[in-house]
C-alpha cells in the first residue's frame, strides 16, 4: 500500500554491499559466498544462536560464516550476482525489499558455468551507486529470484535491529539447514 512508502523514507547515508553466490557439483559440492568482494567461503552452522546472552562471536562463530554487519537507520543497496547455473530464491530475513534491477546473463554466449559477474559499473542500467540512489518505490518483498548467471539489486531500510539471515529457501536446503 502506498502509505507503506511515507513510512519507509530513503534515507540520506546510503551504502552498496555485494553478495555473490555460486555451487558446485560432486565430487566437492557446496555453495559458496562472498560479500563485498572478499574471499568466497562456504557458511558453516552456528552451534549456538546468535541471539544468547552468553554468544561469544570469538568462540562461538565458525571461521566460515559471512557475516555483514549493518548499522541500525540505514538504507542499503544489495547487489546479489549469481555464479550458479540455475536460478536460485534468496530470502532476506527481518526486512522488506524493493527490486531496482533484475538481469539475466551478463553476456549473451555465457553458458556452462563460463560467466563472469555482472559488473557493477556496467552490468545494470546505470552504475550500482547511481541505481542506489534511483527514486522509484517498488513493491516491497522479502523473496527473489537470482536468474542463473545474473543478478538482482535490492534497497531495504535497517530499520528492524537483530541478527537476520539471507537464506536460500530451496528444498534442496533442508537437510543443512
């Protein structure tokens, strides 16, 4: 509804993070991450919630979990480039999203997992700073659909503080959390 926009203002200090996914197959299968341009790395399970009192992010975090750390009343701009050759949901826990940009592969002959990322300069229809900035209000979601091989840019207010996971909802996913 359009009074959901009033309430959910862009706010002035504006940042662009990357997170960038890819799979592979047997014999070494796995989803990989990386956010903001840093080593790929596959996330291993906390073995305590987050949440508890007593976590300790120097004991209790596996050395292989992204983690990006947002400031509270922030308008973030998330630039989700898939490596995957199939499309993949992503679900962004505790806050609602507007869709800027969706594409499908960055180059036309990218097939059989030979495609580079989408470039954040060229790869969308204006820069990703520029597309931060884009004044249109979209309808506001807390899923999407990466197109194999391309990407998707996102804009949500840090409005709701807490720890909130970026989850892959496929069934595929169930056994591993």
């Amino acid at each position: 509804k359009a009074s959901e926009f009033k309430e959910r203002p862009l706010l002035p200090d504006t940042e662009v993070h990357t997170a960038d996914f890819f799979f592979t197959l047997p014999p070494v299968y796995g989803y990989f991450f990386a956010l903001d341009g840093g080593t790929y790395i596959q996330n291993a399970l906390l073995h305590k919630p987050m949440t508890y009192p007593d976590f300790d992010k120097d004991k209790d975090m596996p050395a292989h979990t992204n983690v990006m750390n947002l400031d509270l009343d922030k308008t973030v701009t998330l630039v989700l480039r898939s490596g995957a050759g199939m499309a993949h949901p992503l679900h962004v826990h505790g806050h609602k999203f507007e869709v800027l940009e969706e594409i499908s592969r960055p180059k036309p002959n990218c097939f059989g997992g030979q495609c580079e990322l989408a470039d954040l300069d060229s790869g969308f229809s204006a820069p990703g700073s520029e597309l931060a900035k884009r004044k249109t209000r979209g309808v506001l979601k807390d899923v999407i659909i990466v197109p194999m091989f391309g990407a998707a840019v996102v804009r949500f207010n840090t409005d709701n503080p807490g720890v909130w996971f970026v989850s892959l909802p496929l069934d595929e996913h169930v056994d591993s959390g």
